[in-house]
C-alpha cells in the first residue's frame, strides 16, 4: 500500500489552505454555511483578516487511493476567527487528490 505524503499541508487551515489549495486555478470555496466564494474572493477574506486560521486538528482520517486518484475523509475540528465569530468549528471534510509527475497535488474538496 502507497502512503500519501502531503508533508504539514495537511494540518492547514480548511485540511487545504496552503500550496496545494491553490493549484486549481477553478477552485471554489464553501463556507460552513453555505456561502460559495471564488478562489480570488475567499483569498481577498483571508488577506484582509476576515478570516484568520489558527489551527486544524484532525481525527478519523482515512485515505483511499485508486490508481492516479486518492481521497482523504475526515472530521476536523477548526479553531479560527471567521467574519467576526471565534471558535472552534467541527466539519466534515473529503479531499480529493491526482498524482502528478510523482506528486500528489490537490484537485477538489466535494
């Protein structure tokens, strides 16, 4: 069985911000409650201190890999200030990653 190695940028922010979030020149971001942002948008938020991530903790990972394709399914557990609210924030999280010339690189969250 392949281990998937992600280094730290596992344990950013959303199981995603960092290098990997920012390679799908599509992405879209969904809040917690819904809201959908553009990639651009969702980065703007972050630059101007909207939202400000302190730390993710995850618990029940589990990685499933199909040939080029894995997925990454797990609880995680938010600590951040998001438009004014504090706390610590629990979601449901499943990333989806492609292998690339040896790498595994981010495609979607679904």
């Amino acid at each position: 069985m392949e281990k998937i190695k992600l280094n730290n940028k596992l344990e950013c922010p959303v199981v995603g911000i960092g290098t990997f979030m920012l390679q799908p020149i599509d992405a879209q971001f969904v809040h917690m409650s819904g809201t959908v942002q553009s990639k651009a948008q969702y980065l703007k938020d972050i630059e101007m201190g909207r939202l400000d991530y302190k730390h993710t903790e995850l618990k029940d990972v589990e990685v499933t890999i199909e040939g080029e394709y894995s997925c990454i399914k797990c609880r995680a557990y938010l600590t951040a200030t998001a438009y004014g609210a504090t706390g610590t924030f629990p979601m449901n999280v499943k990333s989806w990653f492609q292998k690339v010339d040896g790498e595994w690189k981010y495609i979607s969250k679904k």
